[in-house]
C-alpha cells in the first residue's frame, strides 16, 4: 500500500512537472479554463496507471513468497522440533506428560532435577510417586477430570514430594490431549509456588494478626469515601457497633447505635468532617440494642485519593473498659481522699533539696487546720508546728540528704489556732528520683490526738485501778477487824485478824458454827433463824450483828458481812466475808437514844412552859366559842319562844352550837397534843399546814398585844419530813419570841411576817420577821445557847430546843438581820424524797 | 342559863319598844359575831354586824335608835378608839363594851367615854340583851328629846326679832305692861305681838310657852334660873 502512495505521488508530481513545462508561468492560478481539463485527464490517468503497476507487483511478490516458504517449511520443522526440545528441556516450568493411568511418559529435567530425580528416574513409573500420600487420590481425580473433556485445561495448586522427602507447592495446569495415535495423553505443566504460597501463608497470618489485633485492642478500622459515600468496616467494627458483618455499614448505622444524648454531637462531628474535609477525633457512647452502653474513641485521618477524592480512614476503639477503669480510678482516688479524710491520714511528698512539698493531700492542709482550697505557705505551716517539734521535722530531710535515704517515723504536735493540740504520727521514706539521688521524701501525717488521748486514758485508768486496788485493799483492811471464810457446812476454815485488832475474838473459832461463837442465839432466836435460812438459801448477807464475848470475857457486838464462794462448775464452797467490832458504835447508838429521848422529854417541857404562857390566850380561844354556843342557845330558845316558833332560824341556831363546839373541841385537841408526851413521829407535812395551825393558836395572843400578822406562804412547796407537834412548837416558840419583842415598840405598828419558801438548794424556808427591838451583836451568838434569856421570866430554853429540834429533822436555824428594825428567825428543812422501795 | 324561866326569857320581847331598833355589833370573830346577831335576831331587834371598827366607820349608818355591842381588843382600831372617834364624830351611839379580860382601868376609861355598859366574858346573855333594850331605849328617848328641840327651834326661828324678843320677854314672866316699857311699845302692840308668838310656836298656854322656852335656853336669861 505505502508503494502504491508512493507512486502515486510520484506521478502526481511527474505530472505536474510536465504541466509547469507546457504552461507558461501563470502565477499557479488556475483562471485558465482551458488548461484545467488537461490536468484532470493526466492526473487521472497516471492514478490508475500506478494501481496497475501496484497490482502486478503484489501478485509476483506472492508467488515469490510461496515459493520459499515451501523450501523453507522442511528445515524449519526441523529446527522447530528442535527449538520446542529445548524449550521443553530448558523452561523453568515443569512439564509433566503422563498417560490417563498417571504413568509417565516424559518429564523434562528441570520437573525431575526440582524433585530431586533424573528424569528416567521418573519416565515410565506412576506420577504418584510425587504426590503427598493424603493428596494421591485427588491426583486421580483430577487426572480423570482431565481426560473426560479433551483439550479443557485444568488448573490446581497441590504439594509434591521430593526424592529427600522435603515438600514443595506446584501450581499445575494440565490438559489431556490426543496424540497421533490416537492415545490419550495429559501434559501437565507445574510451577513451583513455594514462596508464593509462604508469602500467601505470611500474609493470611498477618491478616489474621490484624483482625486478632483489632479484636484484641477492640479497635476496628473503616474507610469512607466521601465522593461515592462507599464504607468499609473492619470485623472489629461490626462487632464493636453489634451488626452482622453482612450488613453494608453506611454512616447511619452509626448514628443508629449512637447514644440518644451523644447523637447530636456525633451528627455535628461528622458534619464538620464532611463540611471541611479534616481529620477529627471524638468520643462518643453507644447504646446497644441489649440497652448496654459502650464508649468509643473515634479517631479518623482524612486523604486525598488520587482522583482527588477525599477519602476518611481511620479507626474506632472501644474504651468502655478504659472509661470503667478511669471511673474506678477516680472512684478509688476518691475514695483514697475519703478514706485519708476518715482515718485523718494525709499523704505527701518533700523535695529535699528544694525545701518545699512536691504533692501534699488535702487531709494535710486539714491536719493543719487549713482550708484545702486556699493556698498555703510554707511558712505558714511550719508555723501551727509546735515550736519544741520543730527541730526534729526539719532534721529529717537533712539526714536524707546524709545518709543517701532511709525510714524515718517520728511524731510531732500541730497547734491549731483555737488553741488545741492535733498530734501528728509520720512516718517517711526517701524515694530515689530519676536521677539515682535521694531528692524526695514521701511519707503520711497521721492524727493520733485520739488514740494519744486514749492512751494517756488508759495509762490512767491503769493506775486509778492499781490504786483503787490498793485502796480496796486498805479499805477491806482498816474497815473490818477480820477476814473469815467458812466451808460448805458453814464451820469457820479461815480467820485473819489484822494486827490492829489481834486477839478481840477467843482462839480456837475455826471449826466452829457462828452460831457457837455468838452469845445471843437464845435471846434473839427469829433473828438467827432468819441468818440460817439466809445461809441455807446461799444468799450473801449484810450487817449481821451479833454479840459475843472477847477472849477477855468481856462483851462484845460484831457486825458480819459475807458472800458466798463457788467454783468453776458452780458447787458451793462456803462462804467469804468480813467482820468488824462494833461495841462502840451500838455504845454510842444506845448514848444517842438517851440523848433524843433528853431532848424531846425537854422540848416537852418548853412545850408546857409556852402553853403556861399563853394561858390567856388559849383560855380566850376556848371562851369565844363557848360564848358563842351560849348565845345561840339563847337565841334558838329565842327563835322557839315567838308566838309562832320560827324553826328555820332555830335548826340555823343550833348547827352554828354543833359548829362552834366542834371548834372549841379542836382547841382543845390542839393544846392537847402540845401538851402531851408523845413519840416523835416523822411524816411527810406541808409546813404551810404548821404554819396555819400556829396562827390558830396565836392569833389571840397576836391581837391582845395588837400585833398585825402578815403571811408569804409559796404555793406548792415540797413535802417535808417531820414531827408535827415539834414543828408546831418551833413556829409558836418563833412567833411569841417574836411578839414579845414587839412589846416596848410604840412609834410603829408591830408587825409580824411568816414567810415560807423553797431556797436555792431545794430546802424549805421558813422565816419569821419582827420588827421590834432585834437582837444585839452579842446576844446574837448566845441567843440559841441553853438558858439563855433576856426576859424576865422563861427558861432561856426555847429557841436552843428549837435548835435541837431543827438539827435533829436534818435542818438548822438561824437569826438574820433586817434592814429596818427587829430580827428574822428562820429555819431550812430538807425535802422529803419519796423512797422507792 | 338553861334554867332559866320561860317567862323571864319572853321579858325582852314583851319589852320591845313599838319603834325599831338597831343593835350594831362588831367583833372579829365570826362565830361571836354570828351568835350575837342571832340572839338579838331571836328577840326581834335588827342587827348590823362588822367584822372591824373601819368597817362600822365606812358604812353609812340609818338613823335610827341603836346602840353598839364592841368588843374592846380587835385587830387595827379598837374598841376605845373607836369610841374616840365616834365622839369625834359626834355620833352619839350607845356603846356597850363586851370584853374577854376587863381591867379597871379600861372600863373607867369606857364610861368616861359614855359607855352605857361593860360587860365581862363570859356575861349571862340577859344581861346583854337587857343592856342592849336600855341602851336603844335610852338613844331613842335622846333621839325624841333631840326631835322636839329641834321643832321649837325651827318655830322658834319663825318669829320676827320682836316677836322672839316678846317671847323672851313673856317667858321671862314680865307683864305685858313690863314689856311695852322695856321695848318702847305701846301695850297693846305687846298683846298683838304675844298673840303671834303663841299662834307660831303652838302653845296653848303660857305654862306651855314657857316650858318650850327652856330647852330653846331662852330661860337661862332669869335670874332666878342662873
């Protein structure tokens, strides 16, 4: 064809000369019609002048061709042959030519020498001799595959077994063809693909290594093309966001899965992403169909693609454990302060070299009574250190820096600004910095003001108790005469006499009954069968008093206490106790019943004495109502005596007699009872009742000598215990003392105040004001003596009667001074507390 | 006393004076004081009784005969002063002193004071009430004397000067010639003039005329009568 152009052109441009040669020059514009014919004619005349000489080239070319071709193809066969010899000989491939049983027909040296065989090692045996014993069936199998469709080529990888037994990976491609002579012939081509199928192997084990890293760390990796919206999710992170690996992720399902109260802010995160193509990093929870929540850390890398798209990669972990683990880690860090803030233990740490603290709890600043959340000099807090504790805090880092570490343990007082003392225990050890120097310290700051004081506590409730032993002791000792102990059958085994008192009893008492040692069983016979049915019912007894004779003869009173002893299994062993001589003490009990009886046998006679005095009075007391049943005796008789009797006033008459004897009667019985000799009797009394009861009898004596009376009585005093009539006689005793007083007074009205109250201390008062002469200093002191008086007549008795009276009813009397003129006599009683039985 | 007779007893009451009568009494003790108003209830006198002296000088008295039963010792005022003080205030009740323990001394000094009777505990009750009739007995008539006084007075007031100069005159026993000489008149003037004196004072006599003139003390002017 490039001839046939070529000629072409060459007579194109042929023509043309010859055309430039028969025309003259006009300029190539063809304006001359006449030519134009002439050219077309030539120009198509030499075209087809050239395909004819193209044409008959062509066809004498070809049977040129044919004719070497033909002598050629005999030698070529030859060399072909040849060449595919050694093609077969020398290819890297094996090639394997084995009949449809598997015998083989030939093998090139390259497939014998790989599996270690020369070829006419191999030519003519069963081709299975090469196969793994496991993968000799499907040989077959695949042998047979081969020759059921002629020319279909196989391919499969299977291992061969070399002639030293090693192992290697072929790839083998066979096909069955048909031969010449009709026999059917598989060729088997294998390549080694050892190396490919360990690098296949490595890659698989690092595939998988990545998926079991994911899986480990629950880190999964997706991919995201932002131009065509295509996802791609690791295993890992289907199985984060709990969705079948099957699903096709799209970045809704992440949203789906995505806590409810983060969904925004994952929305807004995404957006942002997609708005600005940059990389980004959130967390964010998810909230799993089952209602679980998981955390998850997202951090994704945006890339360009090189089509330009921009492409997200990245990888999302599951950091629930973590967030657990940082929760525990604030919990138990919270707990650590709590559990510092309880047990008042603050942890630190000291810079030795640059005197200052490195980390210090907030339990320290409160250990110092500092507020945590202010900040605190150092100065500032060596400050609250007491002054004598000083020097040795401070030691401590020095003798870090010397002795290149150590344990320390030492205690120390904090003054707080209130004034109180914290005791500090501390213990520290120096801790090796970076650098292999001791530069810090870390220790604790524990309070101990408690267990200090709780120590110092018991240290003194162990001696208050040695001590309260001792003196039990002493007491046992000084308060008894002797220690006795008695068997089961009651007989004396032990008897101490302490020296004080040796040789009070008779020897020889042990062995003996205490009812053989006493003198009184006869004379007081209830009273020890009462102590042996005590004793009998094993029950401890208390004051025991019994009389015996000393080894002198003389008698003697002995009070008894004893409990009783049993042992460890609870059998009775007899009785322990003490025993005291008590003959002074009932002496002396005996000399102070004479001595009451004395006193009230002579408040007795003061009694009578002050009755003698008021004779007038009380005879007064006793006509007023006698001259008043009279006269309305007279006046019912009156009243019967009308023409018409008028009974009413009468029956009114007569009740008014019973009324006024009832009176007189009472009178009387009240003289009586000041008069007679009775017992002392205590009971619980109002002294407002006293105080009334005196007024009855005084109120003559009162107005005969023109004397007002005025009473403070307090409501509702407490009850009192004592004798009425004695009471009564202190109060009359007070009140006449006090009238006569009044007798000189001219120049102002006499008046005499009773009082009655309840004191400070609970006692009932009881007070008597006149306001007549009073009592000068001196009399003052002798007024409550024994025969003291300043009036005419009189014992001088009363009032120190009414002293003993008083003292004996557990109270006192006294004399107080008024601010205006005359004196107070008052007296304190004790209140009677009701005894629970 | 509780044999007395029943007729001696009926004595007081027969005796009860037409007019009522008032017993005061005042006592501090309330069973006294009930009785004593009882007894005097029972023989028909009214009765005010008081508990103190203050009490009797607070209330405010009927005037009427009466007499005072006092007991002498009473709380705050007592029975002498309060005998003081009714003189002081010229309340001229009969006082009749009941006392539990008499002293001489104290009962010269009571009837100085115009006590009409002091009586001793314990005194028979007829005593009292006989002391009591004679006391009320003794105001009303005092009170009557008192009454009539006072109605010449005002009579006596009624007369012009002359006419009270005439009744002198006439009272005095003079003629009526005797008086037209003294005061200067004409005799007849004198007998117009003692006709009036007469008609205004209500005497029907001269004796009458001049029985008036003596408690008036128009008499003392006699000689005769100094």
């Amino acid at each position: 064809m490039g001839s046939l152009i070529a000629s072409a052109m060459l007579s194109i441009s042929s023509i043309a000369a010859l055309a430039y040669f028969f025309t003259p020059p006009v300029y190539l514009a063809f304006d001359a019609p006449h030519y134009l014919p002439v050219v077309a004619i030539l120009l198509v005349a030499s075209l087809a002048a050239v395909y004819l000489i193209e044409k008959v080239r062509l066809a004498r070319e070809a049977t040129l061709d044919a004719a070497a071709k033909l002598r050629r193809s005999e030698a070529d066969l030859e060399h072909r042959e040849k060449r595919w010899r050694e093609i077969f000989e020398h290819n890297p491939v094996m090639y394997f030519m084995v009949d449809a049983a598997g015998t083989v027909l030939n093998v090139n040296s390259l497939g014998a020498t790989q599996l270690g065989y020369s070829p006419s090692e191999l030519i003519g045996h069963s081709v299975l001799k090469v196969f793994l014993e496991e993968d000799r069936a499907l040989v077959g199998q695949c042998l047979r595959l081969c020759t059921e469709i002629v020319g279909q080529s196989h391919t499969w990888e299977i291992q061969k077994i070399r002639k030293d037994g090693s192992v290697l990976w072929v790839r083998e491609n066979a096909k069955a063809t048909r031969w010449a002579d009709d026999q059917l012939i598989v060729l088997v081509a294998c390549e080694d693909i050892t190396d490919r199928k360990r690098t296949e192997t490595a890659l698989r084990r690092s595939e998988a290594h990545l998926a079991q890293a994911q899986e480990l760390s629950r880190t999964g990796s997706f991919g995201w093309s932002v131009a065509t919206g295509e996802v791609i999710w690791s295993k890992e992170t289907f199985r984060i966001f709990e969705y079948d690996p099957a699903t096709k992720p799209t970045p809704r399902l992440v949203l789906d899965r995505t806590h409810p109260e983060d969904r925004a802010a994952v929305q807004q995160t995404i957006d942002r992403a997609l708005r600005e193509e940059v990389d980004f990093e959130h967390e964010y929870r998810l909230l799993l169909p089952d209602g679980s929540v998981k955390h998850l850390h997202a951090v994704a890398r945006a890339t360009r693609t090189a089509s330009g798209d921009t492409e997200f990669v990245g990888a999302v972990t599951d950091i629930t454990a973590a967030k657990q683990a940082e929760q525990q880690l604030r919990r138990s860090e919270a707990y650590l302060a709590e559990a510092q803030r309880l047990s008042h233990t603050g942890s630190w740490s000291w810079d030795v070299h640059r005197v200052e603290f490195v980390y210090r709890s907030a339990e320290v600043d409160r250990l110092f009574g500092f507020d945590p959340e202010e900040a605190v000099s150092i100065e500032t807090i060596r400050s609250r250190i007491h002054p004598d504790d000083l020097p040795r805090l401070q030691e401590v880092p020095c003798r870090v820096i010397e002795e290149k570490g150590g344990h320390f343990e030492y205690d120390f007082r904090i003054l707080l600004p209130e004034g109180a003392i914290r005791r500090i225990h501390s213990v520290a050890h120096a801790v090796v910095s970076s650098d292999g120097n001791f530069t810090e310290l870390i220790g604790t700051h524990m309070d101990v003001t408690e267990q200090y004081a709780a120590r110092e506590r018991l240290e003194k409730a162990l001696a208050d108790l040695r001590e309260s032993e001792q003196r039990f002791r002493d007491y046992a000792e000084t308060a008894s005469d002797w220690l006795w102990e008695t068997g089961p059958d009651h007989r004396v085994t032990r008897f101490s006499e302490h020296t004080s008192t040796a040789g009070i009893l008779a020897t020889g008492v042990v062995g003996l009954l205490r009812c053989e040692i006493a003198g009184d069983v006869d004379a007081e016979p209830e009273k020890w069968r009462q102590h042996q049915a005590t004793l009998e019912a094993r029950l401890p007894f208390r004051d025991f008093i019994y009389r015996t004779v000393t080894r002198t003869g003389s008698s003697i009173y002995v009070r008894t206490s004893g409990k009783p002893f049993f042992d460890a299994d609870g059998n009775f062993l007899g009785y322990r106790g003490v025993s005291t001589d008590i003959t002074p003490t009932i002496r002396a009990d005996q000399a102070e019943r004479e001595l009451r009886k004395a006193q009230a046998e002579l408040a007795h006679v003061t009694r009578v004495t002050t009755l003698g005095e008021m004779t007038t009075s009380i005879a007064h007391e006793i006509n007023q109502p006698l001259a008043a049943i009279v006269a309305n005796g007279e006046a019912c008789l009156g009243w019967l005596d009308r023409d018409t009797p008028d009974l009413s006033e009468a029956r009114c008459s007569v009740e008014w007699i019973i009324e006024d004897a009832i009176r007189a009667s009472e009178v009387i019985r009240r003289i009586r009872a000041l008069a007679k000799k009775s017992d002392i009797e205590m009971v619980p009394l109002n002294i407002n009742d006293i105080v009334h009861e005196v007024i009855a009898l005084v109120t003559r004596e009162l107005v005969s000598q023109r004397v007002s009376l005025r009473t403070e009585l307090a409501p509702a005093l407490p009850m009192i215990l004592g004798d009425r009539v004695q009471l009564q006689q202190v109060i009359i005793n007070l009140v006449m003392n006090g009238i006569e007083a009044m007798q000189p007074v001219r120049d102002r009205p006499r008046e005499l105040v009773i009082r009655s109250s309840q004191d400070e201390m609970g006692g009932v008062h009881l007070a008597v004001t006149d306001c007549g002469v009073g009592i000068t200093g001196d009399d003052a002191d002798r007024v409550f003596n024994p025969f003291f008086t300043t009036k005419s007549t009189g014992l001088g008795m009363g009032l120190s009667i009414c002293r003993s009276i008083l003292e004996a009813h557990g109270g006192s009397l006294s004399i107080a001074r008024n601010q205006e003129p005359g004196a107070t006599f008052q007296f304190v009683l004790p209140v009677h507390k009701e005894v629970v039985s | 006393m509780t044999g007395r007779s029943q007729s001696s007893r009926r004595g007081p009451q027969a005796e009860k004076p037409a007019g009522s009568a008032l017993v005061f009494v005042i006592d501090d003790d309330v069973s006294m004081r009930r009785s004593l108003a009882n007894l005097f209830r029972s023989v028909g006198l009214d009765v005010i009784a008081f508990g103190s002296a203050q009490e009797m000088l607070q209330a405010s008295l009927p005037d009427v005969a009466s007499c005072l039963v006092l007991d002498v010792r009473l709380p705050g005022l007592s029975g002498l002063e309060l005998q003081t003080e009714l003189a002081k205030l010229n309340l001229r009740i009969p006082i009749i002193f009941i006392t539990g323990h008499g002293d001489i001394p104290m009962t010269v000094k009571a009837m100085k004071g115009g006590a009409v009777d002091f009586l001793t505990k314990p005194f028979r009750d007829q005593e009292l009430l006989d002391a009591v009739v004679a006391a009320t007995e003794r105001d009303r008539k005092r009170r009557e004397v008192e009454k009539a006084v006072a109605s010449l007075q005002s009579s006596f007031e009624t007369l012009s000067p002359r006419e009270q100069a005439v009744m002198k005159l006439v009272t005095a026993g003079l003629m009526n010639k005797q008086i037209a000489a003294e005061l200067g008149l004409a005799e007849i003037t004198i007998k117009i003039y003692r006709g009036q004196v007469m008609k205004k004072m209500g005497a029907r006599s001269l004796a009458d005329l001049i029985r008036m003139a003596e408690p008036l003390g128009i008499r003392p002017n006699r000689p005769e009568q100094a």
